[in-house]
C-alpha cells in the first residue's frame, strides 16, 4: 500500500476531535499510540457477536473466539518470523512477560545478568529483586554520552559467567536502536542467552527473530496501534518447554487430582486464567493494519517528522537534546531539556493553550537520570499519523512559551 497520510489519519478517530475549537496534537505516541478504527470495530464485533470462551467450548461462540484468537497468535508469529505459533505466549504487556522471564528462568546464585544504563524499569526492577532474592549478580553496560551501545564495553563486561544479556531494541528515552545483532552474537559465543525487550520498536523496526538467533523477546500492543492489555512474550519452544510455570489455574492443565496436575502444553502452560480475548483479537487487526501501512513506511515517516522537529525546535534558544544530535539515529522520539524552565509548567501549557500532549518527567528510566544528574525532560514522540503542520502549531507554541513565561 502507498502512504496515504490523510487516510491513515481519518482511520485514528481520536485525531478529529476538537477542543476550544482546537484540534488534538498528539505526541506521547512512545507512551501509547492511537488506535485506527480496523482495531476497535475488531473488539465491539467480538463483544457484541461472538463473546465466548476460548478452548473451553465446543459451541459456536467459542468456537469463533478460539478462531480469532488463535488467528492473532498466527499473525503474530509472521510479524517476527517465530519458528512455531506456540512460541508466542500472550501476556498483559512488556513487563508482565519480563517477570514471567525473571520468575522462570534456570538463574542460581552467582550468575550475571548484563543490561543497559537505560532500561526501562520493567527491565531493571525484576532484575534487582532477583538479585537481593537468590544473589545473582548484575552488570551494567554504559552507553556512550549520546545514549548509543557501546560495543566494546560491552565485549568487556562478557564472561562465561553471564547466563542472560537482556537489553531494549528501542530506547523509549533517547528512541536509539541498539545493534541488536552483534549483541546476540557476541552474547552467544559466551554461551548467554539474550532478552530483547521490543516494546519501543515493534511498530517500525522489523525483527526477525529466527534472522536474528533471538531467545526471547516481548513487546506490547499498546504501542504498536493495538489494544490496551496486551502484550506477548517470543520464547524459542524448546527454551519454554523447559520453564516452569509462572502462573497456574484454569487452561494450563490438561487434568488435576486433589495432589497432582498434569501440565498443559504451550502456550496453554503460561495462559493461565480466562484471557483477554477481545484485547488478543483487537493485537491481530492491528497487526494486520500495519502490515497494510508497512513497517518501512512507518519508519520513514516517523523519521522525516522527528528531523522536521529537531531543525525547528533546535533553532530555539535554550532547547537541548537528550540523545544523539542526527534526528535519523532517534527514530520517533524528541526528548529535550529546557534551561531555566519548569518543564511540567512548559507541558502543561502546550497541553491547555494548543491541546498538544506530550510526556515530560524521567520517562520510567529513573536510573538513567539519577546515574547522571539530569533534570526532568519533555518527550515529544511521533507516529505515522503526525503531520508537519503538527509540529509547526508545536514550534510557534514552544518559541512564545520561551520568549513570555
């Protein structure tokens, strides 16, 4: 499909309203994106015309349920090029699937878990608790000034003692993709297995995980034009066979006495309880309006708004950059600090003076700030849907913040 911007913009409902007779300008798309009519029409028509159970029923409703849900895992498993559909386990989202992880994996005391000096905190915290919990031990590689990976730090820091490298694809902070390649290479050649938290990059940034020799991978639909919710973890089969289960109940035994339980399968093993089945059906037919856009597509757009940006937010006196300078290398994300300026002030007034939402604070890589003393930030972070007359409306409201308050 060609990209079709007015098009894609009538398909997100939530970008004609008006307030103050002023539409919405909508940038905390790194925190969670709109959703394009093709994903709630899916959800009412499962709530409204077949809302059964899944693999529990053998009657019409749920059988259509089991269908549709079963589909989403399937296009799912395309979308990241998975081995088998099993290998997609659906949780509530990206954290949810790193504590099944840190709950589940073979970690005894001793072992090291390497990661990033900017992880989201889903992606640190599980992390910490196992360590005050059984005493692995963590390392921390630091990124270059600019937040990119540096890759000889991190060949430093490796040893055959390290048991799991878990980083981001995607920083939800700076918008910087880490070479997740040669990251997994070096990570096997030690023997470690590697953890891809995807949730910043799935929307735009293809990965194939068997391409990519990924072990496990977890993203959520929330920021990828889907459901609130929703979220599922990438397991290699024969890595999640041998796991434990994390939480147990209703689907994920095949059968039960008053002291034994026979396990189920996957993924049924890690599904535990009655699903969100309207969220899963809402996760394929997002899945399938992205695929209709392309990734690629996505990509450039995003891109070409984040440059747009930068040059004229930039141009501004007393506006500097979180990340690197070259706007291509921050895929969607703008994130700025204001000198001399309250930035809740600042984002406050965008949001009641021009109705232009964005993000300000430490943006849940708290770590990251206190590590080097930074104040808070505004985040402003695109979509495919944004237009540059978006972010002139953000220049001229940013440059009359500056010059009177």
């Amino acid at each position: 499909m060609s990209f079709n911007l007015k098009k894609i913009r009538e398909n997100f409902p939530a970008l004609s309203q008006t307030y103050n007779k002023k539409p919405v300008i909508y940038f905390d798309n790194a925190c969670m994106t709109l959703k394009p009519t093709e994903v709630t029409d899916s959800i009412i028509q499962y709530y409204h015309e077949f809302s059964g159970c899944h693999g529990r029923t053998n009657h019409l409703f749920g059988k259509k349920t089991t269908k549709h849900f079963e589909g989403s895992r399937k296009k799912i498993r395309k979308f990241i090029n998975a081995a088998h559909a099993e290998e997609i386990i659906f949780v509530r989202n990206s954290t949810e699937g790193l504590n099944l992880l840190s709950n589940t994996l073979d970690l005894k005391p001793g072992d090291i878990i390497v990661s990033s000096d900017i992880e989201h905190n889903s992606n640190l915290m599980p992390w910490q608790k196992l360590e005050k919990k059984i005493g692995i031990k963590r390392i921390i590689v630091s990124t270059h000034q600019d937040t990119t990976f540096d890759l000889d730090k991190f060949k430093k820091k490796m040893n055959h003692n390290v048991k799991l490298v878990s980083v981001l694809s995607t920083s939800n902070l700076t918008g910087v993709n880490f070479p997740i390649d040669e990251i997994i290479k070096i990570a096997h050649s030690y023997g470690s297995l590697v953890l891809v938290d995807a949730a910043q990059s799935t929307l735009y940034r293809h990965l194939d995980v068997q391409k990519l020799n990924i072990d496990f991978m977890v993203a959520s639909l929330h920021k990828m034009w889907g459901p609130t919710g929703v979220g599922f973890l990438y397991g290699k089969r024969d890595l999640l066979e041998r796991m434990p289960q994390f939480m147990v109940g209703g689907e994920t035994v095949d059968d039960t006495t008053y002291n034994s339980a026979a396990i189920s399968k996957l993924p049924d093993k890690f599904e535990a309880g009655l699903q969100n089945y309207a969220g899963v059906i809402g996760a394929g037919a997002a899945i399938d309006y992205i695929n209709k856009i392309g990734q690629k597509n996505i990509y450039k757009q995003i891109n070409e708004l984040n440059s747009y940006a930068s040059d004229k937010l930039l141009s501004l006196n007393g506006v500097k950059i979180l990340g690197p300078e070259d706007p291509s290398k921050r895929s969607c994300i703008l994130n700025i600090f204001l000198e001399n300026k309250n930035v809740v002030d600042v984002s406050r007034i965008l949001n009641e003076s021009e109705n232009i939402m964005t993000r300000v604070g430490k943006h849940c890589v708290h770590s990251f700030y206190n590590s080097r003393k930074l104040n808070d930030s505004i985040r402003i972070s695109f979509s495919a849907y944004n237009n540059y007359e978006e972010i002139d409306t953000l220049h001229d409201t940013f440059k009359n913040i500056l010059k009177y308050f």
